[in-house]
C-alpha cells in the first residue's frame, strides 16, 4: 500500500474526524484489522460480527502503535496524537477504501474463482504473469469479503497487474466480491461439492460461480475449464471472449501426452492457438494440467512469450499445506495437502499418492465440512474410490471418516480413529522406510498436527 493521507481516507470512506486530531496530511501505509498484529503507523479498521466488536481493541491498537482507527461510534475519549474516523459501518469502509485503491490503480486483474483448485490456479497464474510484469496476487487463502478488500489495498503504483482469488459458501458473495474488483479477465476452474450444504445441487454452485461475470469488465476474457460438463452449458451464452482448457480436442488449450515421474512433477504436451510444445509442472498430479493450461491462455493474453510462460510454470510454488511435498529420511515422502477438502479436491489427493512413487502408500484422510445431508454418501464415495485405488493402508479420522473406512473394504489394510489423539500410535505403527503419507482434511480438523507428528517420527532428508 501507498502511503495514504488521513484527507484521502475521509474522501474515500465518507468519514469525519473526531476528537482534537486535525492533521489531514498524517499518512498511513498499511491497513490492518487484527489488533494483535499491529503495526507502527498503520490504520486500524475494527471489524464487527455477530460474535464479536473490533472496537473493543480500539485502544489496544492505538497504543501497540496504530496511528489512528475507524469507528462507528464516539468515543468517551480520544489518545492524543492518534486519529479517530467516524463511518456509518467500518465492513463497508473497508470495502469503500478497497474500491477506491482499485480505482486509484488500474492495473488489469484477472480473478479466479471455482470449486476446487483456485489457489493453485491462482498461484500458477501469478508465476507466469510474473515472469514479465510486477503481479499482485492473494497471499494464501484471503479470499473472502475481508481477504479480498485487505488484498486490493496492497496495490501500489508498482503493480502492473493483480490475480485475486474470489471464494464463497453463500449466493451473493461472488457478486459482491466482483463488484469490487471489476475484473478483466476471469477464470473458473471447475463446478463442484464445496458448500453443496448451502446451495442443494451443483446447477445451483455454477449459479453462483457465475456471479463472477455480472461485473467484468466490456472487454473482459473468460477462461473455462472445458473438460467440465457443467461449466460447457455456458458456452454461447457469455458476452466475453472465452477459451476453454482441458484434454479434449475441443479445447483451445489443451494437455495430452501426460507423463509423471511420480515424485515432484508431471509432463505433458502443451498446444495453444500459439503453437505446441512441452510443459514441465513442478507438482504432482494429473489435475495439475489445469491449472497451468489456465495460465498460459492468461499469459498468451497478455503478450507473454511461450519460454516465458514454461518459466513461469516452472517457478510454480504452492501455497503452504497445498499439496506440499515433504521428503523424509528413509525414503519417506510426506504429502502434506491439509489445507481443506472436498469430494473432488479429495480423489485428486488420492490419485497423486496412488501414482507416487515408492513403496506403501497411505492415506491419512479425515472430515469434509458442508456437505449437508450428502454427507454421509459423498464420504462413503471416498472408500469406494479408494478400493480402486491401489492405496495399501487406510488411516481414517473424525467422526465423518467412518464412512470413508466403512466403504473401502478392500483397502488391504484399514484403521478408524474417531479422533487425532487415537490416530498418533497408528501413524507409528504404519509409518515405515520407502512410503508415502498423504494427509488430508477439512480445514476445521487441523490435519496440521498429524503433520507434526509425521515429521517428529521420521528424520530430516
């Protein structure tokens, strides 16, 4: 973030000073909204939500070295030194301020939304992109109606380009979030479970996946995964220009000749309308195309070379706890993919430790949240993919898991843990020279502990 005066700040958010405070041309630099990560001289903009009220910390962050706040009420009293900005509500003034970097630096944005993989896509894009331009991008998961907004106010004159990530589990917040970015080119990487809870069926996701368009830009460009038969109802029906990735020769960008070595990367056959050519994907798994045929029809638009964009996938590096390849000692591979889950980001998981290289293969699986009455089944789909897998050991975790174990009978070897704590001694037991361990989980079950454990058992590399 540009440093920002106190009078752009009231312009921006139609505020106005309380207290003594009077230096309009005070500027702050960083915009901040957790009071226990403040930093000298930043703005402090105290969130309210059902459980709880920012303002509380108001004065927390005054004296850990804001250099002012917003507020939707008057104070008793006022620090001195410190500027206090009245707004009506602080989430929309965030918002507001938001849209007024967005303005201020109109750099081209490409946003990416989806079911499943849109961190990687976004990841990916942002390492081609950069390979010739300055790229802001979504630091891990800040995808949200906060993430977004404190995302846009990093932009800076330096910025020739921004890749956002734009999440949901409810209708209206695609909208919302794309009315702020005003994006030029969008992506969507698939329609799937995720939140199937809140929205009763995947017609009903791609409706709101497809908010995202309500406010792209005239000339904006459309880039769909081709290979998914829900996303394919769209086309003809866009007022964009719009290619299509996947394996089918339908598609615009396309993959074919697919090659893994089973233990850091995939190789496939790259065609563009721009010519053909290998591409070398430093990540494991078939799914991994996607992404990257993705960011090359982004960088092929923005006038990037075919050895710039091999680069740029090259210097691919995923996000923490997104597919992250631990090697141990004793031939020991970690896939640490404890991030979140679902059905389809699940089977993606499971097909790149079944395709692993190495000797036993387990997989470490636990809950997947919000999936509503489908529940029960969508993990029961799980064992069943697993029986076809070729996976050797089964180490089931959560209460939803059951259904996974239940279901994957013919897993040579199976184990349920109804909770973490009983998991640890069957990590041990299972654990042994030359194998793969992938873990993976919902969010909510913090899969980043078994993690731990893992690394606590076997020896650095």
């Amino acid at each position: 973030m540009e440093p920002m005066t106190i009078r752009e700040l009231l312009g921006a958010v139609d505020g106005r000073l309380l207290g003594e405070f009077n230096d309009v041309n005070r500027t702050v630099s960083r915009v901040e909204t957790d009071s226990r990560t403040i930093h000298a001289g930043s703005l402090f903009i105290p969130l309210v939500g059902e459980r709880f009220d920012g303002h509380a910390y108001i004065n927390a962050s005054l004296e850990g070295g804001a250099a002012g706040c917003f507020t939707q009420r008057e104070r008793e009293s006022y620090l001195p030194g410190k500027f206090y900005i009245k707004v009506e509500s602080t989430q929309r003034a965030l918002r507001d301020l938001a849209r007024y970097c967005r303005m201020k630096f109109p750099v081209p944005v490409v946003a990416i939304t989806g079911s499943v993989g849109k961190t990687t896509t976004k990841d990916m894009t942002a390492a081609v992109l950069g390979e010739k331009y300055r790229v802001l991008k979504t630091e891990g998961n800040l995808n949200n109606e906060i993430g977004v907004p404190l995302t846009l106010l990093r932009l800076d004159s330096s910025h020739e380009a921004a890749v956002l990530e734009l999440g949901m589990n409810h209708a209206g917040e695609i909208d919302a979030l794309s009315a702020l970015v005003e994006p030029d080119v969008v992506l969507i990487t698939n329609i799937g479970d995720s939140h199937i809870e809140h929205f009763g069926s995947r017609e009903k996701i791609l409706e709101a996946k497809s908010e995202i368009f309500r406010h792209a830009r005239k000339n904006a460009l459309a880039v769909l995964n081709g290979d998914d038969p829900l996303l394919r109802t769209l086309e003809g029906k866009l007022p964009f220009e719009t290619v299509w990735c996947g394996t089918g020769a339908e598609n615009a960008y396309r993959a074919c000749a697919l090659n893994s070595d089973g233990r850091s990367r995939v190789t496939c056959e790259l065609a563009t309308p721009q010519g053909t050519g290998t591409l070398d994907i430093p990540a494991l798994g078939d799914h991994m195309i996607y992404p990257a045929l993705m960011a090359a029809a982004v960088g092929e638009h923005f006038g990037l070379t075919r050895k710039e964009i091999t680069d740029g996938v090259l210097h691919f590096a995923p996000t923490k706890m997104r597919m992250n390849i631990l090697p141990r000692g004793n031939g020991i591979t970690i896939l640490n993919d404890t991030y979140n889950a679902n059905p389809q980001s699940m089977r993606a998981a499971v097909g790149v430790l079944a395709t692993s290289a190495g000797g036993k293969k387990v997989a470490v699986l636990g809950d997947m949240f919000e999936l509503g009455p489908l529940a029960p089944a969508l993990h029961a789909g799980i064992g069943e993919f697993l029986n076809k897998s070729g996976v050797d050991c089964l180490v089931a975790v959560g209460e939803l898991a059951r259904h996974i174990c239940d279901a994957a009978g013919e897993v040579p070897e199976r184990h349920y843990c109804p909770t973490k704590a009983e998991a640890l001694p069957v990590l041990d037991r299972v654990t042994e020279p030359g194998c793969t361990v992938l873990v993976k989980a919902s969010r909510g079950m913090a899969f980043e502990e078994l993690v731990e454990h893992l690394k606590t058992i076997t020896e650095e590399p």
